[in-house]
C-alpha cells in the first residue's frame, strides 16, 4: 500500500508542477536511527532553491517557537 500511495503521490506531483521534491520518514527505531528517503524531479538547481527556500522557512517558525 505505501508503494501505491507514493505512486499516486509522485503522479500527481509530476501533472502538476514543473518541479518538486518529496521527503518522507518512518519513526525512529529503539536506536535512534529513521530512515529517510528524498526524491525530486525537475530542474536541478531548482529543487535546490526549493529546499533552501523550505529550510528557511522551517528555520523561522523554529525560531518564533522558541520566542513566544
């Protein structure tokens, strides 16, 4: 079932957007490790501003977070 789901998950991404990329995770094992896998289709140099651009983001609410 997830194959199928992020199956459906990428097709629809690749209709929809000229780039993308997509990162999913699983719970942290008794050892601490997760397994983590990213894809991306598009422009290269694209997907990294995207994941720049999503850092900062991410970086700011963590930030207001911790201020209020």
């Amino acid at each position: 079932m997830k194959r199928s789901l992020n199956k459906r998950i990428v097709d629809h991404l690749a209709k929809n957007h000229t780039c993308y990329i997509l990162i999913t995770c699983n719970s942290a094992e008794a050892d601490g490790n997760m397994q983590v896998e990213m894809t991306y289709e598009g422009d290269p140099a694209l997907a990294a501003c995207l994941l720049q651009g999503a850092q900062n983001m991410i970086d700011e609410q963590v930030s207001a977070a911790l201020l209020s």
